[in-house]
C-alpha cells in the first residue's frame, strides 16, 4: 500500500487510525489475548467477528501482527511483531490523554495512572516483557514482570 | 456520547481513532490553517469537503476544537482548545513509530526526526507555543518560537 502523502504522521494513521485496529493491538498487548476467539468473546467494547477478522488481516499486512501457522483443526496464534510492539507508546500516549480529558474513576484508569506516573522506562519494560512473549526473546527481568506490576499495583 | 468501555485507551480512541479526524489535527497544529478553505485546499492527503466538514463538527463537539462566531459572510475560525493542543503527544509518538517502520527520505521525516531528536522537553515547548497561538496565552519565548525552529533545523 502506497501512502498517500510523505508525512510520517500520515503513514502511521493510514495504519492505525482506525478505531477497531488499535482496540484489537491494546487487547493483544494488555491481555494476551492471542487467538480469534478470545478476541472476539473478551472484546469489552463488543467488537464484531467480521470487523475483528478483517482487522486482523489488516494488522498482519501491514507487519503489525504475525499468524502462526496452524495445522487442520488448530486455532492460528497472533504475535506481535517488533512493529507491533512498537505502538506501545502510542496507547499509552491515548492513554493518558483520556486521564485528564475522559476522567472516570475506575480499575483501568488506576492501571493508566500508574503507567503514566511510571514514565517512559516503564513502557519500555512493558515492550522488553511482550518481546519475550511474542517473539520468544529472554525473559529481561528477575522479579515480577512489568505487567504483573501492573495487574498488582495498577488499580 | 456515552463511551463503549471504561477503558481510557478506547475513549480516546473513540475521538481519535479515526484516520481524517487524526489529519485535520495535524493540520490545524503543524500547519496553522484554522479556516475550513484553507484545511480543504491545503490537504496533502486530499481530504474530501464532506468529510472535512463531518470531522470539524465532531472535533468540536468532542472538545479539541472551537469555532469561533463569524459575522454573515465571514469565515469561522477554529482553534484548538487545551484538550485539542493536549493531542500532539499522540500525534508525535504516531509520527515517531513511522520513522522506524515507514521510513522514506523526505523533509516531512527530516522534521519528525527533529522532533523525536529533541524529545518531550521540545513538545512541550510546542504545546506552549499552540497555547499562545490558540488560546490567547502571552508567547512564552524569547527568539525563534519552536515551530519556527522545526522550520529552520527540520530539514
């Protein structure tokens, strides 16, 4: 797909700026969520299976998401690619957008809180751990996980 | 509008998880054109009028935009409101990931590597600079504003 203009801003949008696309990418990243199904059935905002399978073609053209290959029966496996992992700053700059412009009082907002009051370094754990859970990279850290922080003190 | 989750990640993405709407922004921020015209006829991606229209009215009715009152025959300006200039951190972070994964050499890349050089300190600066340009703050520099230094040193 050619882009439509040279701005790099563009190029990301044509990409990501689509609503569904980046619901899909945050579930994958922040609940693991690996296969079609649970995709679909863990889908908070109700995400439809048509849109989420043409979403998921999208995301593996476009480099953001590989399937594995899945023998006669068996349910394909979606990973992050280093692409897709890179998009981690971009839900949490969404994020922290909604914190003072969307506010409401619940677990998730506790959980972008603490991200945004942990910073960048902490993102950047965030992508070591899912470069260790999406492309098989070792586990960067002793201790709790990134992410486990998050489950742990995030609310 | 009531949003779909609790999830702050979706409700920025309800308001900005959108392609046009993403654009309009970056055109308003980066290339200061706050009259419909000039966003209709300045637009590198070749907005449609209909959909430029759609997107004005939902910016400003999300907040990120306000439209000021024009006399009859007059042209409405818009400008960013303080949730509006708050987006420009997405936008960057959007810009940053396709220096890494859409590269192409050009000036626009040659300004958002500036940008990315820089860091968050200089999106600040930018964000200050939109307060002053936007919402009537006193300029909050002495010499070349930061935008006229993404003119000069973005290249």
């Amino acid at each position: 797909m050619e882009p439509r203009s040279g701005c790099p801003i563009n190029a990301a949008v044509e990409v990501l700026g689509d609503r569904w696309s980046l619901l899909v990418l945050r579930d994958v990243i922040f609940s693991d969520r690996r296969y079609f199904r649970a995709l679909l059935t863990g889908s908070t905002e109700g995400i439809a299976s048509n849109i989420l399978a043409d979403r998921l073609v999208r995301l593996v053209e476009a480099g953001l998401l590989s399937r594995g290959t899945a023998a006669r029966g068996q349910r394909a496996q979606y990973s992050l690619t280093e692409a897709g992992i890179q998009t981690l700053p971009i839900l949490v700059a969404l994020g922290n957008w909604s914190l003072t412009w969307r506010p409401a009082a619940n677990e998730l907002h506790a959980r972008q809180q603490f991200m945004q009051d942990e910073g960048p370094a902490f993102v950047e754990a965030l992508m070591d751990d899912l470069r260790a859970r999406h492309l098989g990279r070792p586990e960067p850290h002793d201790g709790p996980s990134p992410f486990d922080r998050l489950d742990a003190d995030g609310r």
